[in-house]
C-alpha cells in the first residue's frame, strides 16, 4: 500500500478523480463526513487522500447495491469517526471557487443538471431494489408454496402410511381374534373329547369288573357243573353198588329160603350176608368221603336195604 501524499482536492478535483458527478461528491461528502478527513485552507475545504481512499470505498460499495445505512455500518466498522457534520448549504458555498464567480449560473445549471440525474438515478434505483424486492417475495412464495405442497404431499402420504399401518393393524388384530376363537372351540372340543374319553375308559373299566364278574361267575358255574357231574357220577356209582349189593342180597335170599332147614347153611349164609353189609357198608363210606357228604346220609339208604 502506497502512503498517502500532502495533495489536497477541492470537491470539483475529487469528482474528477472518482469519475463521479460533483453533485454526488457532495451529497457523500455531507452524508458520511464523520468518516471523511478534510482540512481548511482559508474558507473553503480542502480533502486528503484518506478522503478520497473512503470515497472510493463509497463508490464501490454503491455500486454493490448497498443502502447508505449498510454503506454507513461498513465504514464504520472500516474508520474512525471525523469532525462535525457541517451544513450542506455550506460547504457547497465554501467548496466554489473565487475565480469561478462568473459562471455561477453555468454551475448552478449543471448542477441542477446533476441533481436532476441524481434524483433519477437514485429513483431508478429504488425502482430497481423495488423489482429486486418483488422478485425476491414471489421467489419466497413460490418458494413457500413450493414447500406447501411438499408439506401438503409428505402429509397426505403420512395418512395414507398411517392408514395402509392401520387397516394392516385392524386386519392383524381381527386375524387373531379370529385364530383366539378358533383357539378356544378347538381346546373346548379337546376338553370334551378328553372327558368323552375319561367317561368311555369308565365304561370301559366298569365293563372289564363286570366281565371279570362275569367270568368268575362261569368259573364258579363251571365248578359247580364239575361238582354236581362228580356228584352225579357218585350217586350213579352209589346206585350201581346199591343194586349189585341189592341184587346179591335178594339172591342171598333166595338161598336162604331154600336152606332155611340147613341151620349150618343158614348160620354160613348169615356170616356171608353180615360180611356183605360190612363190605356195603364200607362202600358207602367211601362214596360219602369223595362226596364230601356228613356221614349217615350214605349209611340210611343201606340201613332201609337192610330191613
């Protein structure tokens, strides 16, 4: 950075310098002079080049598009603060120059020449910013009903989401109130059959005592069939005895009749028929024992043979 020179510019020699209308010059130089160095010489000011290095910062950030209050916010972040603010009306009388008396009224005309385009620069100016302005309020609603519809569409999407979930859950939920109920029947049938089958295994354990009963019913008639066969048999034998016996006795009889005079044949036939009852007598007994049967039941029917 170079340093800066003892050179001091009037207003008319700084708007040459920045290629800026005079008029502009000093609308800037009133407006931002706490920032502005100046220095008196006589009756008019006089400005350094520190001056003209925060006329140029002026102009470039002009011609950024920044407002004179973000143009003020920079420079005062940038320098520090300078004199007073003096009267425009008069540093515009200070800044003219004694020689150039004789074209006030060329300088008056031009100058409102100046602020005429002045004026209309700074009104197309707001023109612009107004337009730039507008651009930017429909691009921030078309941006806005741009997210409007993102919002509309991600909630739109959230129902349909939150309702295909739900008619899922629902269709889950009445599923299984389905299956608990087809659940239940099946365990009430496995219930009743498990009861039909404890009720038919009693029957079936009722059947088998009775079975049982049944067969030891038969068991018990086929003893008793047994008994009453070998019981037979030992009256059949008994009466077979009973009539050899009978049969032997008549003819016993018989002899005894024929002998009857014979006191020794009679005495004989005696012996042989008491020796018969004896043998008879003994029979029975034993036929009475296979039995099983109280003695003198087999002994009557040979007492009755006997008389």
């Amino acid at each position: 950075m170079t340093e800066p020179t003892n050179k001091k510019y009037t207003v008319i020699e700084l708007a040459e310098v920045l290629n800026v209308p005079r008029t502009t010059i000093t609308d800037w130089l009133v407006r931002y002079s706490p920032y502005i160095d100046y220095k008196i010489q006589g009756k008019r000011k006089v400005y350094t080049e520190l001056s003209v290095g925060v006329l140029k910062e002026i102009s470039e950030l002009r011609n950024q598009g920044l407002s004179s209050f973000d143009i003020e916010e920079e420079l005062a972040k940038r320098h520090p603060v300078h004199g007073e603010i003096a009267d425009k009306q008069q540093d515009v009388e200070e800044e003219i120059e004694p020689d150039e008396s004789e074209n006030t009224s060329l300088v008056i005309r031009k100058s409102m020449t100046e602020m005429g385009e002045t004026i209309k620069n700074t009104l197309l100016e707001m023109n612009r910013r107004i337009e730039e302005i507008e651009k930017m309020n429909d691009a921030n609603a078309s941006r806005a009903n741009l997210w409007f519809a993102v919002v509309v569409i991600l909630m739109f999407a959230l129902i349909a989401t939150g309702s295909f979930f739900y008619l899922k859950i629902e269709k889950s939920y009445t599923d299984n109130q389905k299956l608990l109920m087809e659940n239940r029947t099946y365990l009430t049938e496995l219930k009743n059959a498990q009861q039909q089958m404890e009720s038919n295994r009693n029957v079936i354990l009722q059947k088998d005592t009775e079975i049982r009963k049944l067969e030891s019913g038969l068991e018990k008639q086929a003893n008793e069939m047994k008994e009453n066969e070998a019981a037979k048999q030992a009256e059949i034998d008994d009466l077979k005895t009973r009539n050899r016996i009978a049969e032997e006795k008549l003819k016993l009889l018989k002899e005894l009749d024929g002998a009857r005079n014979d006191k020794e044949k009679m005495s004989q036939l005696q012996d042989t028929i008491t020796k018969q009852e004896d043998e008879l007598n003994s029979q029975v007994k034993k036929t009475e024992e296979k039995k099983d049967v109280p003695p003198g039941t087999g002994t009557e029917p040979a007492k009755e043979a006997g008389k």
